[in-house]
C-alpha cells in the first residue's frame, strides 16, 4: 500500500478553503486592505483565490473596503460584537486592543468564531500592517479543512 505524501494530497486539494480574520481602523482604504491581504496570504503560500469568507467586529462589517471586496469575489462576511470576540481565546491577545475596544482580540478571534469555535487550523496568527496611506489593518487566517493523514 503506497502512501500519500502532503506534496501528493495537494493535487486533490485545490478548493478554496481559508477563512480570513480582520482587524481594522474605521475608514479603511480598499488598498490598504486589499495590500495587507496579499501580504499576510503570502506569509502562508496562499492567495486572495483561497479565501472564502472574512470576519470581524461588527462595527467594520459596514466598511466600504471590507463590503465592496468581498462582494466583489463572493465572500461571505462574519460579523461580531465585541462582546462575543471578548469571550474568544487566542494566540496572541491585546491589553492595548482590549483597553480601547474592551477584547483582546478582533481579526483572531473573529477568525475562530467565524470557523466554528476552533473547528479550522489557524495558520496565521495575529498579521498586522500599514499601509502606505497609513491605514492599519491586522490580518489571522484560519484554514477550514480539516487535516487528515492517508497512511
């Protein structure tokens, strides 16, 4: 019986699959985000094509960059009140964040809720950026499918 070696499996992996935490300043521009996706996508060898869904603090769900973006390649938005971001354990947390906005935590615990309460990998802990113009966003990704080894 042969084996499959990660190299092999990712033939048959090609679908979208990434779930992209964001934290960001109100007024965000469209570049700066957009820039701080390909970014922090590149930490992890991945691209805007492998995501499927953003989430975030409920106050930035409206934000023209985060609505127009994910409209644009038929994302799904995940939108939460601090108060349920507050509840979230993550990585790396915040005493700075949660101060001023009462969690520790916005684009990683987004990130977990939004993938089932821990049910996705993170693969890319809290990711922060500024852009040229600049605006500040911080960027966690998750992985949603679930690892299996074929031995």
């Amino acid at each position: 019986m042969s084996k499959l070696t990660p190299k092999s499996l990712s033939q048959f992996d090609k679908a979208p699959s990434l779930l992209v935490g964001i934290g960001c300043q109100r007024g965000i521009s469209r570049q700066a985000l957009e820039a701080a996706l390909h970014e922090a996508l590149g930490q992890v060898d991945a691209c805007l094509q492998d995501v499927v869904a953003l989430a975030t603090l409920d106050a930035r769900a409206g934000e023209s960059a985060i609505t127009t973006l994910a409209s644009e390649r038929d994302w799904t938005v995940h939108a939460y009140p601090g108060e349920a971001l507050a509840g979230v354990v993550v990585p790396r947390p915040s005493e700075r964040l949660r101060q001023l906005m009462g969690t520790a935590s916005v684009a990683e615990a987004a990130a977990i809720l939004a993938s089932g309460a821990g049910q996705g990998r993170m693969i890319l802990e809290k990711y922060p950026y500024r852009g040229a113009d600049g605006g500040h966003v911080t960027v966690a990704v998750v992985d949603l499918k679930p690892s299996c080894v074929i031995q």
